[in-house]
C-alpha cells in the first residue's frame, strides 16, 4: 500500500498503529506528529517520519489519523482546517465526539470517518470498528484498507461506536485481567508464573482461533470439552456460582454507563 497515512497525536494508541504499520512494511509511508517527539523518535529508525509539525504531515499524506485526545482533537481539528482539500481522508479516533461534530468542524467537503481500533494494532491484531455518515465508498474503501494493515475491520452504525469503546478498545484490559487469573490460579496450582503465562496466554490465543475459525458460539466449543459430571463443567458451574459471568457483563455495562454518563 502507497497511500501515505499521518498519525496525528502518536501518543499510546497512536503509538500501537504505528508499530503495526511498521510491522507490515509500510513504515516509509508513514507521517507521526506529537508535540514532544522523544518518545517516539526511534520510529524514523523504521522509515517513519516522525515530527512536530502537523501541517507538514497533513500537506504530506492522504489519510489523516487523528489519535488525540477527545478534549483536544476539535481545537488542532480548528487549526489544520485550512490546509485539507478534497482529497484527505480524516480519521478521528476519539472517543464520543461524534462525525456530526467532527463535519462541523473540518467542513463540508471533506471526508471523515470514525474508528476505533484498539492497542493490539502493535501486533496486527487490532478489531477496528469504523463508522462513516457518507456514502463515498472510495474513502470508506481506503480507510478499512489502513486499518486491514494493522487487523480487521468492523463497519458499525455509528451510535455503536461506545459500545465498540467498550467490546473492542476496553475489551483488550479485560482480556488481559482474564489472563492475570489464570495466571495466578496456574501458580496457585504449581507452575512459576513465566510458564502459568506461556501456557495461559496459548491456550486463550487458541480458544480465540477455533471460534475464529470455526464461527461457533463458544457455547458450542465448551460442550466439546465438558465431559458429564467431568473436571471442566465443575470447574465452569464453580466460578458461574461465584458470579464469573455476572461480573463481566456487569463490568462492561459500568464501563459503557461511565462514558454515557460523561457526555
Ligand atoms: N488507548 C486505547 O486503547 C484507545 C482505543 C481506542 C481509541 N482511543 C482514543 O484514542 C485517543 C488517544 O488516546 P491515547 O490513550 O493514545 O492518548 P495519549 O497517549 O494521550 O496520546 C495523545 C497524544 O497526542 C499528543 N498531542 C497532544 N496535542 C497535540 C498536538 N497539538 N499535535 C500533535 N500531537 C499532540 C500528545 O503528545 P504531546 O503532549 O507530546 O503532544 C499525546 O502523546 C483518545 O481520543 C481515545 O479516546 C484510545
């Protein structure tokens, strides 16, 4: 891919698009802007051009990623304004500032979409749900092929777009604690935490690739392996009566009820 791409803001989640980007070669075609570029002047290393200078990465790329901060993107949104043209295509990757917002600011004739990809973009793993309020197929077409090079791409409705907070950009810490248990469960039970770890972050990578692969519901894949009156149904109705489900849906409903309520 040539399309030259301009993160601007490369702060945490900017930073995790970047090393995917890289990851997959097209490094060279890629613009990063933060105000303070120390933390990330080791990316010119890979080919990225890494820089202060926002108006610089905009007159200098297509498709403008803008991974700010949602109180700050409308502002630097304000000042680039007058150096888009109809050919940008502009990402805001900020939580609840929604695309009517957003249109107001950058103006008619640009085009502009929602994304929200999570920090697994590092690794090319990154479930990027995107939202458009336009029906230019070519714009949609390059932004799901930018967001192709760091994972896989989801078009949402755009009053999905804090549920896809929640699922997909949150989703990845509570995996993450999910894996922390079975860690210190695997210690509990005898291993050293680097192997409980080698062997829990492997089984739930696999877990994660039969449903992939397969399409099942995991429901189906747990009646595989739960043998009647077996180890596996007594250890999964233990940890249902001690609230295991209840406690992340209600989490993932706190966490959605926080940015609701913070709008
Ligand atoms: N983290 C996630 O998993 C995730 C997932 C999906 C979406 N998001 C969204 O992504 C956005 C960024 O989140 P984050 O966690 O990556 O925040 P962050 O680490 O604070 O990154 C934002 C970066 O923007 C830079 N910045 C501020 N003003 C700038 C300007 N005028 N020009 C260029 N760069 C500027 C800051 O660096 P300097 O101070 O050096 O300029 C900072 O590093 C948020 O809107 C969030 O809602 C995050």
């Amino acid at each position: 891919m040539d399309t030259k791409i301009a993160v601007i803001g490369c702060g945490n989640l900017g930073l995790s698009i970047v090393e995917g980007l890289i990851k997959n070669n097209v490094g060279k075609n890629v613009i990063a802007t933060r105000r303070n570029t120390d933390g990330i002047e080791h990316l010119g290393n890979s080919g990225v051009t890494v820089t202060t200078d926002n108006v610089f990465a905009i007159k200098n790329s297509k498709v403008i990623l803008f991974a700010l901060k949602p109180y700050r993107i409308l502002s630097v949104i304000d000042e680039l304004k007058p150096h888009f043209t109809s050919e940008h295509i502009i990402v805001s990757l900020a939580t609840g500032i929604s695309l009517d917002e957003l249109k107001s600011h950058v103006g008619p004739t640009i085009k502009i979409f929602r994304a929200m990809p999570n920090v697994a973009a590092s690794v090319g793993q990154s479930a990027t749900c995107i939202s458009k309020n336009s029906s230019d197929k070519v714009g949609l077409m390059e932004v799901e092929k930018t967001f192709q090079l760091i994972g896989e791409t989801i078009l949402i409705n755009e009053e999905l777009m804090e549920s896809a907070v929640v699922l997909g950009a949150c989703g990845t810490a509570f995996a993450l604690r999910f894996i922390r248990a079975m860690v210190q469960a695997g210690v509990q039970i005898g291993f050293s935490s680097k192997t409980a770890t080698q062997i829990a972050n492997q089984t739930v990578k696999g877990a994660a690739e039969i449903l992939i692969a397969t399409g099942n519901h995991p429901e189906a894949e747990i009646d595989k392996v739960t043998t009647p009156k077996g180890i596996t149904i007594t250890g999964l109705n233990e940890m249902e009566h001690q609230g295991f489900s209840a406690a992340l849906i209600r989490g993932m409903i706190t966490a959605y009820n926080k940015i609701e309520d913070s709008k």
